[in-house]
C-alpha cells in the first residue's frame, strides 16, 4: 500500500530526509511520493510533523 501527502504538507523536508527508499520528492507545491519506489514502511508517517502523510 503507498502512501500519500496530503495539503497539510508545509514543505518542511522531514519525509525525504528519513525516507530509506528515496521516493520522496519536492514537488510544485508540496512533497510527493513515487508509489513505484515507496517501500511501504512507514517511515514518513512517524516522521511528519503535520500528519500530512496518509494511506493511499
């Protein structure tokens, strides 16, 4: 299952940091995750500081 951000992003860079797979990206208004290289762990999730990364 792949994760998603959602509008509550503030593009503070936390997910990309903490990401083991790389697929977190700046994107035009917010971060984005590329579901093909998302590794479903998790990690962005606890590492949010705005809960703005939810279950797709």
């Amino acid at each position: 299952m792949a994760y998603v951000i959602t509008d509550e992003c503030v593009s503070c860079g936390t997910c990309e940091d903490e990401c083991p797979s790389d697929a977190i990206s700046q994107g035009d208004d917010k971060y984005v995750i590329d579901a093909d290289a998302c590794a479903d762990c998790g990690t962005c999730v606890e590492s949010c500081p705005n809960d703005a990364i939810v279950e797709e």
